[in-house]
C-alpha cells in the first residue's frame, strides 16, 4: 500500500486523522501571513475526508441523544478551511429506532438526526452518490436530503429527477468557481435507483464535466468505486480517474475501499484513490481503522486557478 506517497506531495497535507488538526493548524498560519503579506486573497482551502456511516451502532449513539458523538475526537478549526467534504455512506431516515435492517447487515441507515452530527462537525459538502444511496428505498433517500437541506449541508450525486443527476453542485467562495460532481461506480440493489443515484457513466459524466469546466475555475469529482480492502487502486480505476482528469477535473476524490491509498499527480490535477473510513466502525481490519484527510489549496491569480504546489 502506497501510504508513505501521502506525504511527499507540495502543497497537499494528508495524514491520520487523529493528527490532522496538528496540521490545519499551520494550514491556519499560512493563510493569516499570506493577507498579511498582501498575496493574492483568491485563495480556497478544502479539506476532503473519508467514508461517513452514520448507521449500525453509531446511529444508535445519535438516537440517545449524542449528536457528537460521530467526531467528538476532532477538533475542526474552522477558521483554517473553507469546504469541509465527504462521502455520506448511508441515508438519514427515521426507521422507529431501527439503524439496520435486523436481517441484513449490510443495508443500514443513519437517524435524522445525523444531519445534526455533521453539521455539528462542520461538514459543509457531501456526496450521497455510493452503493448505500437507496438502502432504504426512494423515501428515505428523498428524507435524506430533505435533512441535509435542513442543515445547510450541500450535496451531491442523488437528484428527485433521471434529468438532474449530472448537474454538478455549483458555489463561489473567495472569488473561486467550484463545479463539484459525485458519482457511484456500484449498488447495492439491481432495480429502482438509477433515475435517482448518479452512476459513473462516462457518456453522461465527461460531457457534464467538460462543460462545467468551461466556466468554473476548479472541478472536483467524487467517485465511489473500486475493490474493497485491496493494497491498490484497480487498474480500471486508475484508467477512469486519468480520463476524468483530460476531462477537466482537477481533484478525484476517491472512496469505498474503506484503506488508504496514495496520491498521484497528473499535470496540474490530484487523485486521491481512497481516503479511507472517517466515521465507519470496521475494526476487523488494521487498515480500516486508519484513515486520511486531504487538504487541498486553491490559488486564483487573474484568470488562472490553480491546486497550489
């Protein structure tokens, strides 16, 4: 597993995630110096994090009331980072107290109160585009999002309409235009969720993005795919993320095999295969209780943006 990569890249800060905030700190510094200084101020800072399952165990902890529970170990600074993202692997759905289907462990659902916990956090972006979209059905995909929305969370990757699934989430900050996209290469289910789940389809996908890079200044593409567990990307996903990248994505978020990979630089573009679980009890494995968080900066200097080196 390529972990040590994580480290030698300029400009980009991962590490474990009960370190991180060690480091936003001076993420913190460089940004006060630069105004100070009088650089450029079109400047965004991005923190990118894992798998969030908001199910299972940890939903019973937000159903009695213990809505900081998820992150209570993490400290945020807010004031270091600007989007603060990451992969919201299950729904938040009210289900009578259920968390997880009594018959299959592997469909679950965060309570409604979920949206509180990550909101709580400081979570600002999340994709809902991953193979635990629909575990409980349109309804509670659709309550989902309604909760989110609630919470002023942004999100991407689910749509109530086929005809709105590759429309990418769309936002300014500090002068920066951001068209953030999120997809699923897998699901759960056979039937009933396409109209509703964004998937990885490149003759929908690539034409969304080159048009959205034609008037943003960064696009960012979460993608859900890959082997579970596995010591490296797949080459069909290494293959994927290269062509999102002639594409014009600048940043691949990648999740679902639940350790961390490395990061590869391709042109002025960063992938990140695989960040890992955040919030995602899998204690059967070294490597599934260790995850990472990407810090990414962007610069815009007259026209041009840049992922700062």
């Amino acid at each position: 597993m390529d972990v040590r990569r994580l480290f030698s890249i300029v400009g980009l800060c991962c590490c474990f995630m009960a370190a991180f905030w060690m480091v936003s700190g001076r993420f913190a510094a460089r940004r006060e110096a630069r105004l100070r200084s009088g650089v450029s101020r079109n400047c965004v800072t991005m923190v990118a994090f894992g798998d969030v399952n908001l199910g299972r165990t940890v939903g019973q902890r937000i159903l009695a009331d213990e809505i900081d529970f998820p992150f209570q170990k993490i400290a945020l600074d807010r004031n270091a980072v600007d989007v603060v993202f990451a992969n919201l692997e299950s729904q938040l759905s009210e289900q009578h107290g259920e968390t997880q289907d009594p018959y299959h462990n592997m469909i679950f659902t965060g309570p409604p109160n979920g949206a509180k916990a990550l909101a709580s956090f400081g979570l600002t972006h999340v994709s809902t585009a991953n193979n635990h979209a629909f575990d409980y059905g349109k309804e509670a995909l659709f309550e989902t999002v309604h909760h989110l929305d609630e919470e002023g969370i942004a999100h991407v990757g689910t749509a109530r309409s086929a005809k709105n699934l590759y429309e990418p989430l769309e936002f300014v900050h500090n002068g920066i235009r951001f068209a953030l996209f999120a997809v699923t290469d897998l699901m759960n289910f056979k039937n009933g969720w396409h109209d509703f789940v964004a998937v990885a389809d490149s003759g929908e996908l690539f034409p969304a993005i080159r048009e959205a890079a034609q008037n943003a200044d960064a696009v960012i593409l979460s993608f859900h795919g890959g082997e579970e567990y596995g010591d490296g990307p797949t080459s069909r996903v290494k293959s994927f993320a290269d062509a999102c990248v002639r594409q014009g994505v600048k940043v691949f978020l990648g999740h679902h095999p639940h350790v961390p990979y490395g990061v590869r630089k391709e042109g002025g573009a960063y992938i990140f295969h695989s960040l890992g679980n955040f919030v995602f009890y899998q204690p059967q494995l070294f490597w599934t209780q260790v995850s990472f968080a990407a810090v990414v900066r962007f610069e815009k200097r007259d026209s041009m943006t840049t992922v700062a080196d």
